[in-house]
C-alpha cells in the first residue's frame, strides 16, 4: 500500500525493543509534537565514562515517530554521550529509509530532539537540535 | 438533487491523486471545496470590476460596492436576519469570537465574572477567553460532556447558578458531530442574564439556521466551510449589543471623522470593518449562498443525514473501530473515530495512497480529547458533494490500512 510503511517500521512499531522507563536514569527528557498531542519520554543510563549502557522511551505515538524511537535508542546503546551529540537528521532518515514530508518529519525526528535536549540537559527542547 | 447531481459543480472533485486515484474527500469540516461559480465569480470581480469600496465616485468602485453591500444583504437573509447592518463581515470564526471577547468582553466583564463555554469546543472559543482570563480575572467555567458526546443539561441549570456574564458555545460540535440544542441553551442562558454566542462554523454550512429565531446575542461562521473562499468570515450581532461596544480594530472605513485630537467611529457595520476589507471573498461568499440556496439547505441537510447514518453504521462494522459522540440519529456528517493498535496520523496517511482526504490530529479541540483519554482522532466529514460510494472507499481504504499493520 505504501513505501512508507516499510516492514522494519511496523515491527518497530508493534514490538518496540526499548519501551519503557529506567528508574535511575542518567539523563532524561519529555516533549510532545504540538501538532498531533503525541508525546515520548527518552530515559538514559550511563557508566562512568559517559557510555550509555541503557535507554528507554516511553510515550504515544504513530508508527513513524515510534519506529523511530526505537530505532533510535537501538543505535545509541554502547555509544558514549559526547558521540551522540553529532546525531542529525539524516541518521533518523537513514534508520528508517524512507523519505517524508515536511508533516511527517516532525514525527520521525520527535525521539532525536528529546534525546538531545535529555543530554545537553536542557529546561526546553526545540527544532534546532535535530539540524 | 445533491450528492452525485452535483459532483461536476465542483472543478476539484474530478482530479486524481497519486497517478490514478480519484479524489475522495473527506475533510470538510476542515474546508469545503468551491463550486465553478463561486470561483467564477471570484475571477469575474478581478477581470472586471476590482475597486475599493465605500471611497470612490468612480464605475467601477459604485459597483464593487454595491456587489459587496449585496452579498452582505444575501447572507443576512440567508441565515434568517432582516437588517443587515448587524451583519460583520470578520475574517473567519475565529476572528468573530476574538472581536467578542476583545471589544465587548473588554467593556462588560468584570473581575471574577464568569464564562461558561463547554467541553467540546474549538479552540477558537477557549483561547480568547483564556487570554482575557490573564487581563481581567474573569473565571471560565466548562459544561461537561457527557459519555454519549452530549452537552450535560443538568449540569448546564448548575453552572448557570454562577449567573454567568456570558454563555458561549458551538451549535454543532467538530469532532463529535453532536447537534447541540441550541435554542435551549439561548433560552436557558438569557433566563439565567447571560449574553449567548453561539459558534456556527459548523452549523451554517450544514443545516438551515435561523438567527432570529434561536435569538442568539451573537453568532459567528466562515465562509470557506460553505463553498465560498477563505479570509472571510461573519460576526452576526443584536444591533444594540453592537451599538454599545467599543470599535474592535481602528483604521479606515471604521471611521466616521478624525480630527487631530480623536475619531468618531462610523456606524454599523463598517464601525467594526477597518482597512480594506475582502471585497472579491464576499462578492464569493455571495456567489456560495446562492448556490446554496439554489439546491436548498433542507436538502442538504437530509442528504448529510442520510449520509452520516450510511456511515455510522458500515465504519461500526470495521473491527477494533470506535466512533466517538452519539448514535446515528442525533448527528451530522462529522464521524471521528479511533481504530485499536493503529494511530490515526498513519491512518491518514495511508488513506491518503488511496486518494482518501481524512484529518488526523485533535482537530483543535485537546480538551475534548483529554476528556475522551485519546491522544488524537481520524476525522471524516460529509458534505453535499459526498456520496455512500465515498464511504465504501473509506471502508475499503481502512481495511488496507488494517491489513498493513496486521
């Protein structure tokens, strides 16, 4: 029916592999998209050289913004927090190989802006973090 | 009559999407589409006549005046007001309550007085309030919804104990479809000393409404929900009411005379008119009306009818599907629903492959949707120009859409 809709994203959707909440979380952040009330939680664990050992999302979202979460999360585990720091865009594009509209890209880069406002420790996330 | 007859009236209607997928549209508490004459007139008045209005001796300025002034009398007949003068063209709905609560809510309220709105409004009709709520400390009270997506009387007569200043609510709701008994609620409120407003942004393009006879203070729609264009709107308002309120925006046409120590505001309607207005938007907001009256709103009302029970009862069928608001019988061509597993921006989305126009989202009403404790809503919405075989491709269409996350 649609390209969009690819496989992995549906599996990541149906069976996310790192919902949920870490109690003792290093670094942790919650944002919603304005524009559809859909919101996600991104808690991080560290050791104690910054590397993130695990994360977790939690939240509502369409299949889009919640493949790419977990997605997302998938690919920063083992990573050290200075490294996460250079995440774009285009990684978000690249996990999920496909394209999308202007609309749709807020739901696919929702995860990235909360995570990089949880690790920069920021009071409020916004659109730049994800450029 | 409507339905089928009239699908070549609207240019739109037969593009395809996506190389061969007819258009489906589905979105018209969104927007309406525009028939050929309303766009034709638009053209007409940019060929031949452009000139301001209300300023010039000239043809052509006497004629984009008099074409102006005549849509203004056409609309005020159309929704059952006899002087047109209490007609005020605005920019949309939203414009109309933002003039009522900064002109005369700036005048009439007083800290701690209340407005009483409900649960299921639009955004447009919470927001205004809210900003004067942080001027003037007027407190803005909610009358519930109940679970069958119906305004609580009872606890409307409970509310209204607070003597609320003013009442103000939607004749029919967005999301839920709900037709709210409007005239009761005029009745109950003006008993209680409670100015109404009554947002009929829904409701006018839809169904016949007579002004006079629900006896509301002030009603406010928009054009573009009823085949005419966007950027224009109506603020009707009981001439008094609008004789004592402040002007709402200062500038031309809303003036009588300034001199170099203050202006005397013009009379009704041009007092709340400043600048230039949309002169080629009413001249097809004028051209809609027509059209609208030509096929008759009891018609389309029926057709909307008769469409929304098709609807209800073969999108009831789809499982895991849950409309939201009342049964069958007590609503009109608006049906948002949710569908178990699957969120409604990927259901739009792929609707969307198949040429089908649906809304996903809050539809600007969070409130409501906090209420119902969902984070978001499909919405399909009729209109005279819908068909059942418009509904069997939604129904076909929500099936693809099940079978690709299944």
């Amino acid at each position: 029916m649609d390209d969009l809709y690819r496989e992995i994203i549906i599996e990541h959707y149906k069976n996310p592999l790192h919902k949920g909440r870490i109690e003792k979380s290093d670094y942790g952040f919650e944002d919603e998209n304005p524009l559809c009330g859909d919101h996600i939680h991104i808690d991080l664990q560290v050791d104690d050289e910054q590397n993130v050992i695990d994360a977790k999302f939690d939240g509502q979202g369409c299949a889009i913004s919640v493949a790419s979460a977990d997605l997302l999360l998938d690919s920063v585990i083992g990573k050290n927090i200075e490294e996460l720091k250079g995440l774009g865009k285009q990684d978000i594009l690249d996990m999920l190989g496909i394209e999308l509209s202007p609309v749709r890209l807020k739901c696919a880069l929702l995860s990235l802006k909360v995570l990089k406002a949880a690790i920069y420790e920021l009071k409020e996330s916004s659109d730049a973090l994800t450029e | 009559m409507v339905g089928e007859t009239i699908i070549r009236d609207f240019p739109i209607l037969a593009r395809t999407l996506h190389q061969d997928k007819k258009l489906i549209y589905l979105d018209s508490a969104a927007t309406s589409q525009k028939p050929i004459r309303v766009i034709e007139a638009m053209d007409a008045y940019y060929h031949l006549t452009n000139a301001n209005v209300h300023r010039g001796i000239h043809t052509l300025a006497e004629k984009s005046t008099e074409d102006y002034e005549s849509a203004r009398k056409r609309i005020a007949n159309f929704v059952g007001v006899n002087d047109e003068k209490q007609i005020i063209f605005t920019r949309n709905t939203t414009e109309s309550i933002n003039l009522i609560a900064k002109s005369w809510g700036q005048q009439n309220l007083q800290p701690g007085d209340v407005v009483l709105l409900t649960e299921m409004e639009h955004h447009s009709n919470i927001v205004p309030w809210y900003m004067l709520r942080e001027e003037k400390d007027i407190r803005v009270e909610f009358i519930r919804v109940t679970s069958d997506g119906e305004l609580d009387l009872e606890h409307l007569k409970s509310l209204l104990k607070f003597a609320p200043k003013l009442v103000s609510f939607m004749h029919v709701s967005n999301v839920l479809g709900t037709i709210n008994p409007a005239k009761e609620i005029v009745r109950s409120a003006h008993e209680a000393g409670a100015i109404v407003l009554v947002d009929g942004a829904q409701s006018v393009p839809h169904m016949p409404v007579d002004i006079t006879e629900l006896d509301a203070d002030f009603y406010a729609f928009s054009a573009h929900k009823m085949c005419g264009p966007t950027g224009i709107g109506i603020l009707y308002g009981k001439e008094g009411l609008l004789e004592s309120m402040p002007p709402f925006l200062g500038g031309g046409d809303m003036i009588r005379k300034v001199t170099f120590e203050g202006f005397k505001a013009n009379d009704l309607p041009y007092k709340f008119e400043a600048g230039t207005p949309a002169i080629a938007e009413a001249i097809g907001f004028g051209a809609a009306i027509d059209y609208l009256s030509s096929l008759g709103m009891d018609a389309i009302y029926t057709h909307e009818k008769q469409l929304a029970s098709y609807a209800y009862n073969a999108l009831s069928e789809v499982n895991g599907l849950e409309i939201l608001g009342p049964g069958a019988d007590r609503r009109c061509g608006v049906l948002s629903f949710t569908l178990e597993g699957i969120h409604p921006h990927d259901i739009a989305q792929l609707l969307d492959q198949e040429g089908i126009a649906v809304r996903a989202g809050h539809h600007c009403a969070m409130p409501l949707h906090d209420k119902l404790m969902i984070p978001a809503s499909t919405r399909a919405s009729m209109y005279l120009y819908n068909t059942n075989q418009d509904i069997e491709a939604l129904i076909l269409g929500l099936r693809k859409v099940i079978e690709v996350f299944n």
